[in-house]
C-alpha cells in the first residue's frame, strides 16, 4: 500500500472544507447528512471543525458491494430520519468516483422540499464533471482508496492515514 494522505494533510484539508461551509452557512443549521458507511470519521471531524451550529443526519447508499468499480446501480439501504423542508442540507461523502451516488442522493434529497442542497467529498476522482461536487478536499487519481473510513470489502476504515491499495500504478495526490 502507498500512503497518499498523512492524519496531517486530512486534518488541513477537512479543515479548510470546513472553512469554507461555515463561511457560506453563518446561521443557517445545516443539516450535515453522512452516505455511510465511508463518511463516518470524515464527518465527525468536519462537524467539530465547521464549529456552528448543526444538525447530524445519515443515509446509507451502495453501488459498490464487495468489488472494486461501481455497480453503476445506486441503492438506498437506509434513509434519514430528519424532516428536511426547507432545510439547508449538505450532503456528506468520502470520495466521489463516478459521481453517480451522489447525483441520486441530491435527486433524493431535493423531492423532499429543503431550502438548498450542496455536496462535499473528502476526495474527488480526478476527471469528475464540474458541479456534481460544491465542496471539494482532494483530487486523487485512479487507484482504490482505503482508511480514514473508506473500507476495501469492509477492511482498513479504521487506518488513520489514507492509502492506495498495492498493485495500482498511478496513486499521485493533487492538492486543490
Ligand atoms: P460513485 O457513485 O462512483 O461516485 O462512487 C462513490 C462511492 O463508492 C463512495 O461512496 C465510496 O464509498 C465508494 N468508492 C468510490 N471509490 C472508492 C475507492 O477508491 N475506495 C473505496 N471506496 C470507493
Ligand atoms: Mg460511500
């Protein structure tokens, strides 16, 4: 494995995403909504370091199962609870690759009336369409991702630095 981000380099970059979203929510109580299972530390950090007042939601999503590319097909596997009507919500994802989970999480999210939907990813697949992603930490290039919550098959979210897996060629690091 090659290590692309240290617990140093994360930590500026959720803190300048979080920069960022508090400068643009002020008194607005967004409402910070996690695609599980890969956001669960991104968004425990970013909560504490945007540092006003918020709400905590989460959806599950998969299109990934057990493999290593996308299904192309999203599933919702478990939805939130918070009635967003004329919310601000921002949707929270560790790395947006295709871009396809979250275009069907917006989609989901704006049928039910909030009052905004931005996006925030921890990494971006580099080549992703402008606008899929209002917030963005990283570019990465190809090359699966593990740690920092992000799991290959469930395994290495617990690792606290983030990794390309072996045998992948290119695993450079963009900052934006
Ligand atoms: P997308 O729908 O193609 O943008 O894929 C997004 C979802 O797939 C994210 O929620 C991630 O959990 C997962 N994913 C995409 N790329 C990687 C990776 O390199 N490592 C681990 N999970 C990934
Ligand atoms: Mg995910």
């Amino acid at each position: 494995m090659k290590r692309i981000l240290s617990q140093r380099q994360i930590r500026r970059t959720v803190r300048s995403i979080a920069e960022a979203v508090r400068k643009d929510y002020g008194d607005k109580r967004p409402v910070l909504i996690g695609v599980l299972k890969g956001s669960f530390i991104f968004l425990a950090d970013l909560a504490r370091e945007i540092n006003i007042p918020l709400e905590v939601d989460f959806v599950k999503a998969s299109s990934y199962g057990a493999a290593q590319t996308s299904s192309g097909e999203v599933r919702l596997l478990q939805d939130k609870t918070t009635d967003l009507t004329d919310r601000h919500v921002l949707l929270v994802e560790d790395i947006a690759d295709t871009g396809l989970t979250l275009e069907r999480l917006r989609r989901h999210i704006l049928s039910q009336s909030p009052a905004s939907v931005r996006v925030c990813a921890l990494l971006v697949r580099e080549g992703m369409e402008p606008g899929v992603v209002d917030y963005a930490g990283r570019v990465v290039a190809p090359g699966f991702v593990v740690g920092y919550g992000i799991d290959s098959a469930e395994d290495y979210r617990y690792l606290p630095d983030i990794w390309i897996l072996d045998g992948e060629q290119a695993w450079q690091i963009d900052n934006v």
